[in-house]
C-alpha cells in the first residue's frame, strides 16, 4: 500500500486519496482508484468496537438461503434450483462460511450436521471466539492442507468474475464429532475439549474447496 501511495488511514476511515492533499500542493496524488476507500468503511468502527460489545444474535448467523452462483451450486450438485434443497445435496456433507462487513454467517448441510459439527455449536464456537472452526473439523496435517487449499483459492480468484475452480484436496481426514456428541446435551467447549482429544472418530474423504472473493472490499 505505501508503494502505491495508499494510506491506510486514508482506506480505513474511507476518504479519497484526493481529499487528503486538496491543500498540499507538493505532495505526491496518486491515480484515482475506487477500489479503496468508501467500501472499506464499515471496518474502522468494527476496529475500534470493544471485542466484549461486537455480540451478534445467534440467528443472525445463519445463512437461510445460501447466496451463490448457479456455476458453485452446480458443483455441489444442485443443478435446478437458485438455492440449497435437501433432496438435491442428498448425503453430501457441505460447510460454507460468508463474511460480509466483518461478519460471518454459516451454513451445514444436513448430513454434515449429522456426522461432523452442527451450525448451533459452529456458530457459538465462533461467536465466543473458543477455536478455529476449521482446526476442529480436520486433524492437524490436513488442517495445514486447507490453508495451502484456501492461499490457492486466493490466487485462482485474483481478478472479479473469474469461473469458481475449485481444489481438490483427496484423502483429507475429518473428525466425526457430532457422531460422538449428543448435539442438546453438550455444549460449544464440550465439542472444543473432545476435538482436542486423542479418542475422536475420524473419516478420510475428498474433499473440494471452492474459495471466492467478492472483489469489492466487502
């Protein structure tokens, strides 16, 4: 950002580089780029909001109608529907996480509540801050994988309105928590302590992780 002659400050509290040297005649005034700036603000007031002040209704957190293309819906299988319906995703185990405004929202499909981890005990995990979510649904080597699999992700999706392209990750090994717990009898770091446990039920699968930016600050 210093290189191009992007402040921060300036991208931060959303004002136009311009504004800032109106008045400075011999300062450098970089090219306009709206790419930064008026889209970026909300995350200041995230920035300066007390950790303890940031809670979020737990509803709130829900994706009721997953937002996506028709080209990631088809590579997940539904293939005639703008949204999610159970008896198109069949038994496929599905976990998406949307940010928006420094916000994450989350959605699991009803086989993957079934055998990993449920959305009430996903969103509370988050919510409290107790764990990455990812780093208790994989063990640790393939935990590392996802990340190698997200950085690919970021770079496959540099420019806006890119085709999804998807990794593969094959033979990446999952924790079967929600198969040992009983969802209504235990809570977020009930699931934390026996994730972190040796006696965990683990499933090797193909896993496929499709990552897209939305490309405008949000």
């Amino acid at each position: 950002a210093n290189r191009c002659g992007i402040h921060m400050d300036r991208i931060l509290c959303g004002i136009p580089e311009e504004e800032d040297h109106e008045n400075d005649q011999d300062s450098y005034k970089p090219e306009r780029n709206n790419n930064i700036g008026r889209r970026m603000n909300y995350l200041l007031a995230e920035l300066l909001e007390p950790r303890s002040q940031q809670k979020i209704p737990l509803l709130e957190r829900h994706m009721l109608s997953p937002r996506l293309s028709s080209d990631v819906l088809a590579m997940v299988g539904c293939q005639s529907c703008p949204t999610f319906q159970e008896q198109e995703m069949r038994n496929r185990w599905i976990i998406i996480r949307e940010t928006h405004c420094g916000k994450s929202s989350f959605y699991c499909s009803p086989a993957f509540e079934q055998n990993v981890l449920c959305w009430s005990h996903i969103s509370q995990i988050y919510e409290d801050n107790l764990a990455d979510i990812n780093s208790l649904i994989f063990v640790r080597d393939d935990f590392r994988r996802l990340i190698a699999c997200v950085a690919q992700q970021l770079s496959s999706h540099s420019v806006e309105g890119m085709p999804p392209r998807p990794v593969h990750a094959p033979k990446t090994t999952v924790r079967l928590l929600s198969r040992q717990l009983s969802q209504s009898n235990c809570g977020a770091q009930d699931v934390v302590r026996k994730a972190r446990g040796n006696d965990v039920m683990t499933l090797e699968m193909d896993l496929l992780v499709i990552l897209i930016p939305t490309m405008d600050k949000t």
